[in-house]
C-alpha cells in the first residue's frame, strides 16, 4: 500500500511538474514586449516554439508511462509473494493432515494399506519438495541418512513413526513460527533453529520418498 501511494504521489507530482514546463514553454510577450500602457492585444503575437512544446509533451508522456509499468511491476509482485505465502500455508498444513491420518491409522494398530501409504507419503514428498522452494534447506546430511531407501517390509511402521516424527518436529520449530520477531540477541538461537528446521525437512523429503518407493512395491495392484 505505502509503494502504491508513493508511486501516485510520483504521478501527480510529474503531472504538476508537465503542467509547469508547458506554462514556461509558452512565453508571454515576444521579444521586445508590448510598449506599456498599450491596449491588449495591440503587441505582436507570442513567439511560440512547437518543437519545444512537443519535446515538453513527450518528456512528460514518458515519464508518465515509466511511472505506470512501475506501478504494474510492484502489483504483479505483491500478488507472486501473496501466492507464495497462500502456497505455503497450504503445504505446510496438508503435510500436518496427512502426518495425522498415518499416526491415527498406527495407534489404531490397523494392517497398513500400502496402497493409502503410497498416496499419503507421495503427496508428503511433493509439498516438502515445494516448501523448500522458498525455505531452501541445505543443512548436512546425517550419516544415518545416507541410504534412507534400505530398509526391510517389517520396518515400514518403524519408518512411519519416525516420519510422524520429523513432520513434528519440522512444524513445531520456532524458527517458522518467529521469523519476523527475532530480536537482535536471539539471532544465534535463531541460527541453530534454522538449521533444526532444514534438517528436519530434507530428512522429511527423503524418507517420504523411500517409504514410498517400498509402499509402491508392496501395495496391492487395481
């Protein structure tokens, strides 16, 4: 809003400035002026130079042009940004929906529907994936990370607790929740939970992939 007003209060200040130029461009008397005391009118007519008011015209016209693509520019940002924040908040909440729905379907004791599995987790990776499009996690990769995809059928419930488990700890991390309100003192503290979150994220986006990479193998065909 305070860009928007800035760029009208540009305009209307080119607008006056045009309107000032062209009161110049027009000169009063011409050379030599109308003798004092003579009737109106009774002076040779102004010396008006249209080229000038031509180069006054179009000066003006551009400016006016260049301050409208500005004012078309910072709109069409302020609405990328507000869909990245809606995006945003829809993947970081579907991701808590479907962590849910896994760990209801765990403590229920259910037999696992690989075939469920293989959606949830899918749609898991891809919203992580897209989350890190605008967090763009790069902490290092943990050694017990380092083959994520090796592990038996009878360790996929395992594998699914510890996936309830870094999506809480992801989504619960300060550092998503404070980011506009960390004080000058906390930045280090800050840092480290940064740091946490990326972790926790790229740890989410791969393990949702080799869970269901090993889902997609065990799931009942349609």
């Amino acid at each position: 809003m305070k860009s928007r007003m800035i760029s009208v209060n540009k305009l209307a200040g080119c607008l006056a400035a045009g309107v000032f130029a062209l009161g110049l461009a027009i000169p009063t008397f011409a050379q030599g002026g109308t003798p004092t005391g003579a009737p109106p009118g009774a002076g040779p007519p102004p010396n008006i130079n249209p080229k000038r008011e031509d180069l006054v015209r179009q000066t003006n016209e551009a400016r006016l042009r260049s301050l409208e693509m500005e004012a078309g520019e910072e709109a069409e940002n302020q609405k990328h940004i507000q869909a990245a924040i809606t995006n945003m908040k829809q993947d970081f909440t579907r991701i808590q929906v479907l962590r849910n729905d896994i760990a209801r379907n765990l403590v229920a004791h259910k037999p696992l529907d690989f075939n469920l599995i293989t959606e949830q987790t899918a749609e898991i990776n891809r919203r992580a994936h897209r989350l890190n499009v605008y967090i763009l996690a790069h902490a290092p990769e943990d050694k017990e990370q380092d083959n994520p995809s090796e592990f038996k059928s009878e360790e996929m419930i395992d594998a699914l607790v510890k996936l309830c488990k870094l999506i809480d700890s992801f989504t619960e991390n300060p550092a998503l929740k404070n980011a506009g309100t960390v004080g000058a003192k906390e930045i280090e503290k800050a840092k480290e939970e940064k740091a946490s979150a990326d972790r926790d994220l790229l740890a989410i986006m791969k393990l949702s992939e080799s869970i269901h990479k090993k889902s997609d193998s065990l799931k009942t065909p349609k």
